[in-house]
C-alpha cells in the first residue's frame, strides 16, 4: 500500500520523539562512556541542559556531585547487564544498563533506562495493598472453609426457643439485629439463620465492621472500577455486597461503622443499589443482612454516633442471645461438643470427669461461649499423651484472676457484694459494684431484663446500655 510521501514520520523524528516524552531518564554513551544521547527526563533528573550532559561521562558528573555511582561504568567494565540503585541529585533510581557489541564482540554503546523511587515506592504501596487483600479474602475463605457450627448446640430452653425462632424467621428476607455480650455466639446464631434459608445454597460473608480501617469501609463494600484510585487493582475488585449476592451479608459490630459509611449502607438497605468506587452506573444485588452488636444502638442514636433512621431498618426482627451465665444447662452439653471436636483436631481421647463438670459449672463464664471454647481448646491441647481427663481447675484459676474475680454462679449474695481490690479508685470501685449488683438481680429474676429494669427501678434501655458496659479489672495498676 502506498502513501503519499508527506504523511510518513521519518524513523528518527519518530525515536526523538519517544525519547524525550518517555518518563523514564534515557541515555546512550558510547565506548568511551560519553554521553551520546540523553533525553528531557534525564537533564530534568540531573538539574542540567542536555548540553551540559551530552559529551561528558559519567565520572565526570559523580565528581561534580551530581550523582554518586553509575551502571554505566559497572556494565562497561563486566560487560554485561547491570542493574542497580543509582542516587541523583538526592533521589534514588533504579537504573539499568545494558552493553551493545559489535560482530567481533567489541563494545560499541550502553544503552541505560533509569526511574525514580517514588514510582517504585508507588509499586510496592500496590503490591503491599494486594498483598493485604490476598490475607484478607485467605482469612475469609479459611473462615467459610471451617465454620460448621449452624446446628447450634444448646440444652437450654431459652436457646432451644431462639433455636425456633431463627428457623421461622430464616424463611423471610427481612433484616435481622443480634444483640448479646461479646462472646455468646452471634455468629453462630447468624450461620444457623443462613443454613436454614432459601439462601443457604449461596455466599455467607461475615463482615467485621470493627475491623476494616475508615478509609478502606467504601472500598470493601462496595469494590471499585479499574483505575478509581492510585493503587487500584489494574482489573478492579468486587466489593462484599457483590461476593454476597443472592446469599447473606453478616455485619458483627455494628456500632463501629463509621457515619459516613451509615448513610451509604442505608442508601443501599433502601434501594438495593449502590456505586463502585469510579463508577457512574448503579449494581443492584439481592442480599439478606444480619447485623449484630454488644453495644447500646439507642444510646448511640441520642448521642449522635449513629443513625436512627438506619437502626430501624436493620431493627426489624431483633433477637436478643442470653450470656452463658442466664443458661448454665448449656455449659456442659458446649463443652462436650468442643472436648469432642479438639480431641479430634489434636487426636486425643479425652473426656470430662464429674469434678471437671462442676468446675465449668461452678464458673461465671464472662467470656461466654467464646472463653469456655478456647478453655476448652487450651485443656485437650496441653493434655499429656494418653490422658483421659481434662485438668481444668489450674486453667479455671487463671481465667478467674484475668477476669477480675468474677463471682461463680453459686456463690452467696454475700461473696458476689465482698469489697473490691482496696487498690480501685472510687468511681471503678461503685462501677465494679453496681455492675455485679445488677447481674444478681438480673439472675434473681430468671434473666428477664424487663422484670429486672422495674426491680431496678430503671427503664430497660438504661439497663441494655449498663449491661454493655465492660467489667473493669480489679487488678492493680
């Protein structure tokens, strides 16, 4: 095919101009070293003209201080590939030289490309953000992987009536909130919801809220087009929402979501719509939300940390999970079946003596199902080969001290209400008090918190917001 002549960019023009816009500091010295080519980005590296470099080699610019070592040099010397750190003018490059040889294998130039530190400091932000992602989903994956625990293990009659009601309710779509102490077991409670739905066959993705920083919640959530920011991933990534389509979204700790990030949750609750990061089109998927929470929502809703009008979108079917020590019937049914899955974990058989059932029993649990499995775990784990009974009385002992002495169940009013650690400050002392003088009348009244507030004489949310309050350790400073 031919063109006119006029319509042609000779080979040179062409070169030259690839050259000088390319962002990387190009040069070509010859045998001798000297520069014969050095284009716009490397003057601008150096400080000087292109003529002030152009004939020159590359000693002679390390002794006027304008850099301090060169690839060139080291590549003319072992002629072969160099690469290497190369300090200009402050900055660090990365530079790279490689020898051309003539037919008779006589050097004949160094062709060298070099970039800033910055550009690879901006590479290993990238990979270390992908890197941090990979972790991330691993964790998520190995997650999914084990959690098997949706047949919810109980002997109680409170949680066989929760058990019941999470079967009814998990026909619906409705928005879920769980609302227990740390540690009673929300997502399992939340897995057992999602087991028994229509949705069972797809994603169950547990989210927690507490743990995903500020600046990374929108991203996360709601993923992001390829190029929507510096460090993007070249391909993008699906947020949570998308991963959970058609199946459950599980977000623990509610009460840590940022504000910002409430409304957009909320935009989303109402319309099942939301954006990409760098997207100008809306994605709609079909995801069912369990949220839970060991704080107070109504205390934070009038102390403006969190939105009432999304509180009672997610409030719709709220289940409140009892702490262990409101159902001591199912201590030792959890127990057996964490001593089973350990001893099988660590192949060991090893079983519960009647002394070990009334240590577990006789212990305040303030951890909840969460402390007694890793007390569990710790026991069969540490258990010498051939043991046939767990020793927990030392591990119980421990536990007792790290948790400020708290009360067992079967201790007398008068033991529950002895004087804290005479080392307390007033206002803990009174707090450490009023906190244990509530659990008492709570268990004087079966548990039944509306029946324990009119005891109390306080309203119930004052109660919720008193039982939210961490027990502070009686330990010295």
């Amino acid at each position: 095919m031919v063109k006119e002549k006029n319509s042609y960019i000779s080979c040179e023009n062409l070169y030259e101009k690839f050259v000088n816009s390319s962002y990387d500091a190009i040069t070509i010295t010859d045998k001798e070293g000297r520069f014969l080519v050095a284009n716009k980005a490397t003057a601008d590296s150096m400080g000087l003209l292109e003529s002030d470099i152009l004939g020159k080699r590359p000693d002679e610019l390390i002794g006027k201080g304008i850099y301090s070592n060169s690839t060139i040099l080291e590549a003319m010397k072992e002629k072969k590939t160099v690469t290497g750190l190369v300090n200009v003018r402050g900055v660090h490059r990365l530079s790279t030289s490689v020898p051309c040889f003539d037919d008779c294998g006589n050097l004949e130039f160094v062709m060298t490309n070099n970039r800033s530190d910055s550009i690879m400091n901006e590479f290993v932000r990238q990979l270390a953000y992908e890197q941090e992602q990979h972790a991330h989903y691993k964790n998520l994956t190995d997650y999914l992987y084990t959690f098997n625990e949706e047949q919810m293990v109980c002997t109680s009659e409170k949680m066989h009536a929760i058990r019941r009601e999470c079967a009814a309710i998990a026909l619906s779509d409705s928005s879920v909130m769980l609302i227990g102490e740390s540690g009673v077991g929300k997502e399992m409670v939340a897995k057992f919801i999602h087991s028994k739905s229509p949705r069972n066959a797809h994603a169950f993705i547990p989210v927690n809220c507490s743990a995903i920083p500020p600046e990374l919640f929108e991203s996360e959530f709601f993923g992001y087009r390829p190029g929507a920011f510096t460090g993007a991933n070249a391909k993008g990534k699906a947020g949570l929402l998308q991963m959970a389509h058609m199946g459950t979204l599980f977000l623990d700790e509610l009460g840590e979501l940022p504000l910002l990030m409430q409304s957009k949750l909320l935009r989303f609750v109402e319309s099942g719509e939301f954006y990409p990061i760098g997207s100008n089109k809306p994605e709609k998927v079909d995801v069912r939300i369990i949220t839970a929470t060991n704080r107070n929502l109504l205390a934070m809703i009038n102390e403006k940390t969190f939105r009432d009008d999304l509180y009672y979108r997610l409030h719709v079917l709220p289940i409140r999970i009892p702490p262990l020590r409101e159902r001591p019937e199912d201590i030792l049914s959890i127990a057996t079946y964490y001593v089973n899955r350990y001893n099988q974990k660590y192949s060991k058989e090893i079983g519960i003596s009647e002394e070990s059932k009334k240590v577990l029993l006789k212990y305040a649990w303030p951890g909840n199902v969460r402390e007694l499995r890793n007390v569990i775990e710790r026991a069969v784990l540490i258990s010498p080969p051939g043991t046939r009974s767990l020793s927990l009385e030392s591990i119980l002992y421990q536990e007792w001290e790290s948790s400020a002495e708290v009360p067992s169940r079967s201790a007398s009013p008068e033991e529950i209400f002895a004087l804290p650690s005479l080392d307390l400050p007033l206002n803990q002392a009174v707090e450490l008090f009023e906190q244990h003088y509530i659990d008492a009348v709570i268990q004087k009244n079966g548990g039944q918190l509306a029946k324990a507030a009119k005891s109390l004489g306080i309203h119930r949310t004052t109660l919720y917001r008193k039982q939210g309050k961490p027990l502070i350790s009686q330990a010295a400073p």
